[in-house]
C-alpha cells in the first residue's frame, strides 16, 4: 500500500472510532467468511436489526456497516489517539462493526445475532466514549433501553432503602422506650421502699 493511501485508510480507522458511538471489534474466520459473505452477513445483521427495532417501534434504526482492518495499520493510527487501550485487539483477521447508534438494544442484539454466527469472535470496542470487554457489552445489555423504566428502579431502590431505614430507627426507638420505662419502673419501686 502506497504512504498516500496508508494515510487516508489511517485517518479513516481513526474517524470511524471519533464519529461512531459504537464500533466493535472481530476477529472472523477468513476461510469461511470471503468479502462476499462479508457482505451478506452485514446484509442479515441490518435486517435483523431493523426488524427488532420495528417489533419493539423504535423509530430510529441504526445503520450498520463492516470494515475488514489491516491489523499494522489500525495499531499505528490509534497508537496516537485516545483509543491507545485497544490496539492489542487487533492482531489475526480482523473486522470492525460498527453502528450509528449505541443502546442496550442494539448491543443485544448484536450479540445475539454473533451467537448464531459461530466464524466471529466477539473481543471488545468502543461504547459511547468507553472503550469495552466482551464482558462489559453483556453488561450493557442488561440495561434497560427505556429511561422511564431505569427512573423507576432507581426510585424504587431508593424508596425501599428509606422505608428500610425507616423501620429500623421505629424498631430502635421502640426498644429505647421500652427500655426507658423499664428503668422508670425500677426508679419508681425503689422510690417507694
């Protein structure tokens, strides 16, 4: 590959991890995956993906692209930006996904769609601004796509915690009137002998 070409794939690794708020990184078995079944397999993503979103009526569905990556080139280009942390994924063939929308449900989604697709090897990424395990992705799918839905746990959480702190303090201070009354009682009988 000639320095001219180097440099604009190079700034264009580095624009897809400073633009897309959610790229993740593949490693795929090149014996089996051909860039025609590359682009098939992107194809079936999409749709997968689109139809979901439909099911679920999110109005805006992600765009979804692939980019087979020069591992050389990628560790070069990202050795000087803030994306440092990842270049040791990037060995053996690999493959970038990445999307226009980074949510819990897509994120499922993906991985759900992997699991069907045993020639990929899920390693890691970028989430918004975070850059990610395989680990940390199943995480992020545990979260809820609905803001309202989190609100309500955060305020239930927080209102069980108070009712629990509530109960203990009415059980003390039960106690330390029974305590108290006890004592008058003892103060009491040895006032009166």
């Amino acid at each position: 590959m000639r320095k001219h070409k180097k440099l604009i794939v190079s700034e264009e690794y580095v624009h897809i991890f400073d633009t897309f708020p959610f790229v993740i990184v593949f490693h795929y078995n090149n014996t089996v995956v051909d860039s025609f079944s590359l682009e098939k397999k992107k194809q079936e993503l999409q749709q997968f993906i689109e139809n979901a979103c439909i099911q679920k009526n999110i109005k805006q569905i992600p765009f979804i692209n692939f980019k087979v990556i020069k591992n050389k080139l990628m560790k070069s280009s990202l050795e000087k930006s803030r994306y440092k942390n990842i270049i040791n994924l990037f060995s053996g063939p690999t493959l970038l996904l990445y999307t226009t929308e980074a949510n819990s449900f897509i994120c499922d989604k993906i991985i759900e769609w992997k699991k069907k697709n045993k020639n990929f090897i899920l390693l890691g990424g970028k989430y918004e601004t975070n850059l990610v395990s395989v680990a940390d992705l199943l995480e992020i799918t545990k979260i809820s796509l609905n803001k309202e839905d989190e609100i309500v746990k955060n305020i239930s959480f927080i209102n069980s915690s108070v009712v629990q702190l509530t109960q203990s303090l009415s059980q003390n201070q039960v106690s330390i009137l029974n305590l108290l009354q006890v004592l008058s009682q003892k103060e009491d009988s040895k006032k009166i002998l």
